[in-house]
C-alpha cells in the first residue's frame, strides 16, 4: 500500500525538471500564461460588451426613429432606416405588419414581448434562419400611440443587427488567445536565455569544482566580474580551494613526516627482536626486553604527541575560561625549579581566555625548552602592550639562526643542537605550542635577540582595567 501511495508522487517529482534554468522558465511561462488568460478574459468581456452597447445604442436609435415617425394610418416605410439589418413591425398575434426586406417573409425576430412596465429590452437571439447572433432591442409601442393608430392594439418593434464577425466567428478569442501564447512564449524564451546566462559562470564553477580532486588541487574556478552573488562565490570558493589545497598538503606533509619519525623506532624494536630470536645463545633475553620496553616507551611518547597535535589543529580549542596568564606562568616557573634557573619578572596581571590544560602544556613547552638549551639562566617576563599579553621566554644558549625560526615550528623538525641534547624526543612539542596559540587567536614567534633564542607568546586580552603587577 506504502509503494502504491507514493508511487505517484515520486513519479511527479521525476517529472518536474531538475534543471534551475527550466525551472525558473517552466514557473514564469506558467505565470504569464495564467495572468494573461484572466487578462484576456477581461479585455475579451470589455470588448464584447463595448461592441454590443454601441450595436444596441444603433438599434435603440433606429426604434425611436420609426416609431416617432408612426402616424394613424400610416407607417413608415422601414429602408428609410438606416444603419441596422432588420426591423419588423408585430401585433398582439405574432403576425409582422411590416418589415424591411431583410426581415420579409421570416417569423419575428424575437418572441419576447416587452411588459407595458418596461417597454424596451435589449436581446440576444439566434434565429434557426441564421447562421449568426442577432442583437435585436425590443420595443413595445406606448399606450397612445397603439390607440392612435391600432385602436389600442399593442403593437411591438424589433430592430436587430448582425452580430460583428470578429465576435459571430472567435476572431477576437482566437487574436488574444495567440496574443497570450505569444507572450508567455516570449517570456518562457527570455527566461531561459537571461537564466541561461546568468547561471553561465554558475555552470563553469561547478564544472570546475568537480574537476578538483584530491589528484590536483590546484585548479581554480574562472571569477566573473563584478561584486554580484556569483562572483562572491567565485572568490569564496577559490579561498575554499585554496585552504583545502594547505589543508591537504598538510597532511600529506604531516603523514609523511609522522611515518618517518615512526619509522626509526620500529626498525630498531624489529632489529632488537629479530637478533634476539636468531642467536638466542648470544643475545641476553632480559637485556632485549629492556630495550623494547624503553623503545615502546617512546612510541607511546611519540603517539601521545601525534594524538595532541591532531586534536589540537583539528578541534581547536573548547569552553574556554578567563585566566590570570601571569599566575599560570608563576605555576609552571615554579614547576620547573629544578635545572637551570628561571628568573621570571611580572609587570601585569593579564587576564586570557584559554583552557588552563593546554596553555600550561605551551608554557611549559617553552619553559623546558629554554632550560635544555640554557647555559646558566632563562629569562621569562611578563608584560602588557596594545590589548595583547605578552610572554617573553629567553635563553642565553647558542640561539636559533634566523633562517630556521620558522622551521622548528614544523612537526618533527629538529635541529642538530636538539638532537643532541634531546635525543629521544619526538619534534612535536613547538609545532604543539604554535598550533594551541592559533586556536586562541594569538602568535608565537622567534624574535631578534642578542644572545640565545628569544621566544615570544602573544595572546588577546578579555579585562578591561588590566591589575598591577602584585608584588
């Protein structure tokens, strides 16, 4: 039964076309063809009317005129009248007294007979002797002049005219019915060229959309000109093209990066493992054990990295809380008192809005950086300048050369000075804290210092009157 009820309607959503251009032509034809029909109807009904009311004025005028024209004994001859096609004179019986040569010889035009009340009346007839409408006006005689002349016999005129051609025949329903066709073909045709060529550059957008593939992002769709609503979405879908080209790139970057880094350990778990299995002998088992066990120890530490580097890039950050940065920053500097000093100095209370978890994993990122590459002290401040927070984390270490500032920012980029005083760590702990800082509007960079490296955390700030700093 289900089948059966929808069956009709799938059937007329089929039928319906899927195209936007034969759509819009398809509703705008139907529409000038519904509006114009009521319209021609009208003009139709007005023109009928108009026609027929200057007809009757004619036959109204003829009947006055034979009739005042009536003497005793005496009626005048009816091809005096001019202007109409019929006149008949009829008595009481039906029987025509006179009757112009049109209308000799053939039964009265109408057998309405007009009430002494309302002596003339304006008919429509069509006589079986003819083959088109007749518009006959219908008078009675008065009572004085039928006494005059017919010994108050009543007596009754009608005068009719032919009904025009163009009406006898649909001339005019025929003219306004293609006067419609016309216009609503013509509209349905502008439709569909003005459609057509707006919905071009609509067309060739698609097109190029779907030739965009993961194979070869770096098509761009053709950009109209103008400022209209196609061209914006010409210039929004080319930022989407490009933002899924980075986007891809990215990952492609990151999966091959996250392979090599992956790569290493396994080959040494599988090294360790197959020189344990083929000289048993030689090899001491629990020595072999160990070192897997520290080697999966480092996958773990790897994979936990990859794990927070993807949440953080893809998910960015969420519910985020007002915080005191300089506090949290007083936190992680006492945290970290072990190792090369730090020598914090604070010149405001700042408030940001951050999740405490991962801007502490930044600061302390940054902190444990700075110690591992200190030769006696880290300098960390601070400060409040143009609405932005500002952390400063500086080492007086061999420092950072400026053309790979950027480059230790990258997922698993080490430098030799890092590899050397970190050798199991992963790469991922700045390209983390960059990625964290993005997701909360705010940069981290390496800036131009005289000695070490120089690490600058920038953050926006939500408290209008930022509190001194406490002492």
């Amino acid at each position: 039964m289900a089948g059966r009820r929808w069956g009709p309607v799938l059937r007329q959503r089929r039928s319906f076309p899927r195209s936007i251009r034969a759509r819009y032509a398809l509703i705008v034809g139907l529409s000038f063809l519904t509006v114009l029909t009521v319209v021609g109807a009208f003009v139709d009904g007005w023109i009928r009317s108009k026609i027929d009311g200057d007809v009757f004025r004619d036959t109204r005028r003829a009947t006055f005129e034979w009739a005042d024209a009536m003497r005793p004994g005496y009626v005048p001859p009816p091809g005096s009248v001019g202007h109409v096609d019929y006149l008949q004179l009829v008595d009481d019986r039906g029987r025509v007294v006179a009757a112009n040569a049109a209308a000799a010889g053939k039964p009265p035009l109408s057998s309405v007979r007009p009430p002494a009340v309302d002596r003339i009346v304006n008919l429509t007839e069509y006589p079986p002797w003819n083959d088109r409408y007749i518009l006959i006006t219908a008078m009675r005689l008065s009572p004085q002049a039928s006494y005059l002349v017919w010994k108050g016999q009543p007596h009754f005129v009608y005068v009719g005219v032919e009904q025009p051609a163009g009406l006898a025949n649909h001339y005019l329903e025929i003219g306004i019915g293609a006067a419609v066709l016309f216009a609503s073909a013509t509209a349905i045709w502008a439709t569909w060229v003005v459609v057509g060529r707006t919905l071009r550059p609509v067309k060739e957008i698609s097109e190029r959309m779907g030739e965009a593939t993961a194979g070869d992002l770096t098509l761009r769709v053709p950009t109209p000109p103008g400022d209209d609503e196609i061209a914006q979405l010409a210039r929004n879908s080319n930022t989407y093209l490009e933002r899924l080209e980075e986007a891809v790139t990215s990952q492609r970057r990151f999966a091959s990066m996250a392979s090599h880094e992956l790569r290493s350990p396994v080959a040494a778990l599988h090294a360790q493992l197959d020189e344990a299995l083929t000289y048993p002998k030689e090899v001491d088992a629990h020595d072999t054990i160990q070192t897997a066990l520290h080697t999966t120890e480092r996958f773990q530490a790897l994979i936990d990295e990859l794990l927070a580097y993807t949440r953080v890039k893809e998910s960015r950050t969420s519910a985020p809380e007002p915080l005191d940065l300089a506090a949290l920053v007083q936190v992680e500097t006492n945290a970290l008192s072990f190792g090369t000093p730090i020598r914090l100095n604070t010149t405001c209370h700042p408030t940001v809005l951050s999740t405490e978890v991962q801007l502490a994993g930044v600061l302390r990122n940054l902190l444990t950086n700075a110690q591992r590459h200190a030769r006696s002290l880290v300098d960390v401040s601070v400060e409040c300048a143009d609405e932005q927070a500002v952390v400063t984390v500086q080492d007086d270490g061999g420092g950072i050369a400026p053309e790979d500032r950027e480059r230790v920012f990258e997922p698993f980029v080490r430098l030799a000075e890092g590899r050397r005083l970190d050798p199991g760590g992963g790469g991922l702990g700045l390209a983390l804290s960059r990625e964290t800082v993005n997701a909360h509007h705010g940069s981290l960079a390496i800036e131009d210092s005289p000695m070490g490296a120089r690490f600058v955390l920038r953050l926006p700030t939500v408290n209008v009157g930022r509190e001194p700093a406490r002492p």
